[in-house]
C-alpha cells in the first residue's frame, strides 16, 4: 500500500511517500511496524494524539480496519480560517 507523509512527519521521516508491504490489521498495527524500522518512525509517531490519519482519502480512527485499503496518510489536525 502507499503511505504518505505530510507536513512535520514528513519533516521527521524524511520522506513524502512510500509503499510498505505489511500484515497489519489496522492502522494502530501498521504504526507500530513504522515505529520499529527505526528511530525517525518513532519521533514522528511518538504521540498519535497529535496525529490524523486518512484511508484511501477519508479520514478515519488508528483502530480502522486496513483490509481493501490502497492509500494510508498521516497529517497533523488541520485548523480552518
């Protein structure tokens, strides 16, 4: 699947896009391979309160289901004006 990046968890991670191969049930699972690849992972996903996630471009909770998606996306919360 493709996992994207966006504002500071880009920054942290270094990458704007990338394709995991993963056997992770839901987003959380997913997370916590992320964070075991290697320390940037963790910095970015250290606080998932602070974090927004969007599958296959509609926002969604970390305990969503990942079956069928093609499209995972981490963003801080937006602010509207």
């Amino acid at each position: 699947m493709e996992v994207l990046y966006f504002a500071w968890v880009r920054e942290r991670i270094g990458l704007p896009r990338e394709k995991v191969e993963t056997a992770a049930a839901t987003v959380a699972e997913l997370v916590e391979e992320l964070r075991a690849r290697e320390e940037r992972y963790q910095a970015a996903f250290a606080d998932l309160t602070s974090l927004r996630v969007a599958l296959d471009q509609e926002l969604a909770s970390f305990d969503a289901p990942l079956k069928g998606v093609r499209e995972v996306a981490f963003f801080p919360p937006m602010t509207g004006g």
